[in-house]
C-alpha cells in the first residue's frame, strides 16, 4: 500500500507540474490579449461566462460548482495582469456582499467597503471604483428597496448578477448558547432566523444592526453577546460558531447586481432588467405587460416601487425583469412597444444569467 501512495503522490507531483505550466502559458495568453485589446476592459462578463460555462459542463470527479469554483481564481488571477480592479460593496469587511464580490471577481482584485449602499453606487459613478456590488433581493424577505430606487437615476448599468446561498450562524466569544443575552444582527437577517430564535433564543434581546459584520464585531467586545452572521464574519473576528446553518430556509439565497460602465454582449443565456412606470388608471399595468407576451418574451419578476413624490401620491415604478438580451430580436421589439405605451423606460442592462 505504501508503494501504491508513493506512485500516486508523484503522478500528483507531476500533473502539478503539468498544470503551472498550462496556466503560466494561460498567463501569457491573456496578457497579449490585453496587449492587442488597447485598453479595453479587463472584465468582460459575457466572456468570463461563457468561459464557465463551457468548465461546468465537463464530467469528472470534481463538481461543476468547485470546477467554477478554480477556474473563477484563474480568470482572476489572468485578469489581474491586464488591470487592476477595484470593487466597491457593502461593508464592512466580512459581510456577504464582500462573500459576493469574491464568488463573482475572485481575489486578485481590490475589494473597497463602503458604510452604504448610497456610497457603494457613488463610489462607482464617480470612478473611484470600476464596479459595485449591491443586494437587490432575498429569498426570504424580498427586496432591498434601496437598491431598487437607486437604480432609476443612476447612470451605472447592471453588467453582471451573483446569487449567493446565505448560511447564517450564531457567534460569540461565549463557549454556550445559554449564557447569551443579547443577539445583533442586521434586520434582514434575524427575520430569517426567526423560527430558530423564537425556539432556541425566546428571551434574549435581537437588536437590529446596519450590517452582519458590525454584528460580529459588537460580539466580540460584549461579554454574552452573540451576533447571526456567516462563517467569514466569525473567522475575521475571532468568533466561536455555537450554532450553525439557523437560518429558517434552507434554500435561502440573496441575488446580487454588478454595476459599472459596461455594457455585455449577448451570450445566449441572459436577463435584461427594465424600470417603467404605468399611467394611473384602470389596466394600466395590464397594457404594459401585453408586449411581452405578444413577442413571447418571458418575465422572470416584477418588483414595485412608489414614485416617491408628492405629485405622484400612489404612483409606482415597475421593475421587471426578462429572459433574453436587448439585442435579441424579439427582446428589443418588445422594448420598443413598452417605450410607445410606458410614461417612462429605462433599460437597467441586459447581462449573462446565473449559471
């Protein structure tokens, strides 16, 4: 037996070998395109897609998510010799939207954490950062409004999604669930975990925090504190985990936007995302659907918003979401109908889809 691992190990030894060479020559490869593209962005959504794509597709002993998985570092890491990218999020560090920005960039970026969405959108418009990472919708508790009424007036487009499993745990410096007094946590969260509370935790105090890292980070100052959280928040800020996956659904998902400056090209498997408003009467919303089903255009979701002025007390945005491209034939005549019947369109981005 000891023969038959010693064998193994150098085949691994030399299939490592093997591999650092492919990715130097990848390397290579992709500098020169940088070279040849003279200055054109580094991060190119529809390429990086369909690059993973075509990864997720090959059978083997690894699982098409952690296949990604590496090859999402590789890409990063090649990316990273065109351009240096700057990412702003949702701080601060340890939160899931720094979880997202790495899933999505890899880590060979400079990832910046803002106190707010407000700032994250800023940063980005203003070019302190290439793109922004913001949640814009939770599988247990919705949207995120902010983000939503953000989007109508900014000039950022929506280049890019992440859907992120969000695993909540319960931190503490304490070594018991029973000495804990007082939970933090951001709102979004404990009302995802408000079964298990209510069964575990009746007592003790939930005190609502901006983010899940201020959370963590208030736990790990308070004697009989605890914060909900994910994993990353509890390595960063040397908690214990007393309790893990607490949250009340275990499909719980929070889908991310990548904004920035660029506009995708279609890839075959995209969503294009849409703000309008109806007129204030009967069927109003109705009218405005009808394109879509008349160009046999799929809408994923619909999301409203009050207009937010006192002259259009009771008024709404729509956002919608669609299967396609703006430049998929059928998309873009649907468009062009809804931009004869809407008040106002805005065109989000269209985008490659989650894998």
């Amino acid at each position: 037996m000891a023969d038959d691992i010693e064998k193994l190990r150098a085949e691994i030894d030399r299939l490592d070998d093997e591999l650092v060479a492919l990715l130097q020559r990848r390397a290579t490869a992709a500098q020169r395109i940088g070279t040849l593209k003279g200055g054109a962005p580094a991060y190119r959504p529809e390429r990086e897609a369909e690059i993973l794509g075509r990864i997720s597709r090959q059978k083997g002993v690894l699982s098409s998510e952690r296949l990604a998985a590496v090859f999402r570092e590789i890409i990063s890491a090649c990316r990273g010799l065109e351009e240096a990218i700057r990412v702003a999020y949702l701080g601060p560090e340890g939160t899931f939207s720094e979880q997202a920005v790495r899933k999505h960039f890899g880590q060979a970026i400079e990832a910046l954490p803002f106190a707010s969405v407000d700032d994250a959108f800023r940063r980005c418009e203003s070019g302190a950062a290439q793109f922004a990472v913001v949640p814009v919708e939770n599988s247990s508790e919705g949207a995120v409004g902010r983000t939503l009424d953000l989007l109508v007036a900014t000039p950022l487009k929506i280049c890019g999604e992440i859907e992120l499993r969000i695993e909540q745990n319960l931190l503490s410096k304490a070594e018991k669930v029973s000495v804990i007094r007082k939970i933090y946590s951001h709102s979004q969260s404990l009302g995802q975990c408000n079964a298990w509370l209510a069964q575990n935790l009746p007592a003790v105090e939930r005190i609502p925090v901006a983010s899940n890292a201020e959370a963590a980070q208030r736990a790990a100052r308070e004697e009989g504190a605890a914060a909900i959280a994910g994993e990353a928040a509890a390595e960063r800020y040397g908690l214990k985990v007393l309790a893990r996956s607490i949250e009340d659904d275990p499909n719980n998902t929070t889908r991310f936007l990548v904004l920035g400056k660029l506009e995708p090209g279609p890839t075959g498997r995209d969503r294009t995302s849409l703000v309008l408003s109806a007129e204030n009467k009967p069927g109003a919303v109705h009218v405005l659907l009808t394109p879509l089903a008349e160009h046999r255009v799929s809408m994923t979701r619909i999301e409203s918003r009050p207009l937010r002025t006192r002259a259009s007390l009771w008024e709404y945005f729509f956002f919608i979401d669609l299967e396609g491209h703006q430049k998929d034939a059928a998309v873009a005549r649907a468009l062009a109908a809804l931009r004869d019947k809407a008040p106002f369109v805005k065109v989000l981005g269209s985008y490659p889809a989650t894998l």
